[in-house]
C-alpha cells in the first residue's frame, strides 16, 4: 500500500517498483487473499503512470485470480477501473467500457455497497452525460444519490451532486 500511496503523491517509479517488490514477496509466501486488491493498486499505478495497456493487463489478472480463489469482494472497483482503462486507450469506443461499468454496477449493487454504486452511476453517468444522455445519466445516479445526506463531505457524494445539476 505504501508504493501506492507513493504514486499517489508524484512519484510513479519508486512507488511502481515498490508495489512490485510486495507483490514478489507476497506470491513467493504462496498467500493468494487480497491479492487481486494488491493487483488493483499496481494497475491504478500503471495508469496513473501512462500505461493503460499494462494497467489492463493487470486488472484481467485481478479478475482471474479472484475468480480462482472465490474473492469477489473487491469485483466492482476491479470493473470499474477496467472502464476507466478502456475509455482512456479509447475514447470514442465506448461499448466495452459501458459493459465493465454495468458489470461493476451489478456487482455493487448485489453487494449492498451503496458508496461504490454512487461512483459507479456518477462515472457511467458522465459517459451518457458525454454523449448527450442527459436524462438517462439524471435518472441512474439521482436514485442512488438520495441514499446520502445532502451535507456530506464524500467527494463521491460532491461528484453525484454537481452531476445531477448538470443534468436537470
């Protein structure tokens, strides 16, 4: 986590090698929990670094392992940044990254994670918001917006809002 937070804060290659470096170390344990969440952050990495190839990459590898081992808990963020990905390689092809933010869409909501769907929806709305899908993007996050308390200071909850009012 702390090569994650590395990248976070500027510095792609240090916290790239350092994300990798754990990541040997934790396979060689021969652990496999959490795993696809630890692969999550080399790929959040690699996009933050500028390649969203790799970064896609990793995030199949993700998916597969979690499927592998039956841990599905991190599922949804793991889709929603393969639409992220695929959107930023190609941006007027937009089909494959509606389907991964569906499929994290679903997941979320089958988990009850009512913070993740408020994500999910407010990015999948700004796609349809993009393609002058106004209403369709309104009537998908306002729902879910309604879950959260109007003063909150969630970024997540800020985003919704300030999309919703684009979208009136």
């Amino acid at each position: 986590i702390h090569g994650w937070t590395t990248i976070c804060a500027g510095d792609n290659g240090v916290g790239l090698a350092e994300i990798r470096t754990g990541l040997d170390d934790f396979e060689e344990t021969g652990a496999g929990l959490r795993l696809p969440y630890y692969l999550s952050l080399l790929a959040d990495g690699q996009r933050r670094d500028g390649h969203p190839e790799k970064a896609l990459a990793t995030v199949d590898l993700a998916l597969q392992r979690a499927k592998t081992n039956g841990e599905k808990w991190h599922n949804a963020d793991l889709f929603r940044l393969k639409a992220q990905l695929l959107l930023q390689m190609n941006p007027g092809k937009t089909g494959d990254a509606e389907t991964a933010f569906q499929e994290a869409l679903n997941i979320a909501r089958e988990q009850g994670c009512k913070a993740r769907e408020l994500q999910i929806t407010t990015e999948l709305g700004r796609l349809w918001q993009s393609h002058g899908k106004q209403r369709e993007a309104h009537d998908l996050v306002a729902p879910i917006y309604g879950c959260f308390p109007n003063s909150s200071e969630c970024v997540s909850v800020k985003n919704a809002k300030v999309l919703l009012e684009e979208t009136l």
